[in-house]
C-alpha cells in the first residue's frame, strides 16, 4: 500500500490516522528509519532487540523450575516476592 504524505517545514511527516491505528503507533513513540542501499527510506517499526538488551533487572525476583511448576500447579497463588 503507498500513501503520498506531506514533510512540513520543521521535517516532520504526519501518519494517517489508518496507518497509526492498524500497527498501534502512538504519540512519542519511538519508530526506525532506514536508508536502503537503493536510497529508498522504509519506516520500522517495533523494536530492535539491541534495544531489549538490559531491559529486565538482574536482581529481579529469581525461581527454580521447579518453583514455577509448583506455582502453576496452584494456578499462579504465592508467586509473588
């Protein structure tokens, strides 16, 4: 699908409404802009996962296997820290 948009003076380009409600595209979000080799620009969007990268906390809340079964067997009950 191509939809024709409009860059205004400060650079910016507005999605259509269609577009940012089918991929749920909110306001402030961060979206990827890549040049191909072709010079074509695509629009990504979703994250890189180098972005993913230290995102949980390493001193998070750590279970064995077999807590997590346990847990599951009780239908989550007593999970939490």
């Amino acid at each position: 699908m191509t939809k024709v948009v409009t860059i205004d003076e400060a650079g910016r380009v507005e999605l259509p409404a269609e577009y940012r409600e089918r991929h749920s595209i909110l306001a402030g979000q961060k979206v990827r802009l890549v040049e191909n080799p072709d010079g074509s620009l695509v629009l990504r969007i979703g994250r890189d996962w180098r972005e993913l990268v230290g995102i949980l906390d390493p001193k998070g809340i750590h279970r064995t296997i077999e807590e997590i079964n346990e847990g599951i067997a009780k239908g989550g009950a007593g999970l939490s820290s």
